[in-house]
C-alpha cells in the first residue's frame, strides 16, 4: 500500500493588476423596464445612457450599475 503525502499552500485572492488581466466593465440597466445601456471600459457612457433613457422615459427613475472586476488567486508558501 502507498501513502500519500499532503502540503497546503496558502492562496490570497484580490483585484488583478496584471496588464494582461480582463478589462473592468460597466453596464447601466433600467430598474423599470430592464433595458441596458452599452457595456463599456468607464462609468461616464452608462451614465449617459440613463440620463437619455429617464428623458425619454421620464417614469424610470431607477437605475442599476453593474461592474465587472477580475480577481485573480495568486498562490503562496507551502507550508
């Protein structure tokens, strides 16, 4: 019979800064009614996505930001 021999290995996960990471995004969408505005590398074109979406609409007073962020896990001692 073999045995096996076990090691751990600490992991931190956080925001990756590599330069080859994926891009942060953001996407603006209407509470209301659900639409979306385009899903772009800034928070400004989403912002003005729902200030043309409240004039046209002017009842859709409430607005949802969703932001992607990449994490990565970057392994550490084994211990």
């Amino acid at each position: 019979m073999s045995r096996a021999r076990y090691r751990f290995r600490d992991h931190t996960i956080g925001p990756d800064l590599r330069p080859e990471a994926e891009p942060h995004t953001f996407t603006m969408r209407c509470a209301t009614c659900d639409a979306s505005g385009p899903t772009t590398g800034t928070a400004d074109p989403g912002t003005e996505w729902a200030a043309g979406h409240l004039k046209a609409n002017p009842r859709h007073l409430d607005y949802r930001e969703t932001v992607t962020r990449p994490y990565r896990a970057v392994a550490g001692e084994w211990w």
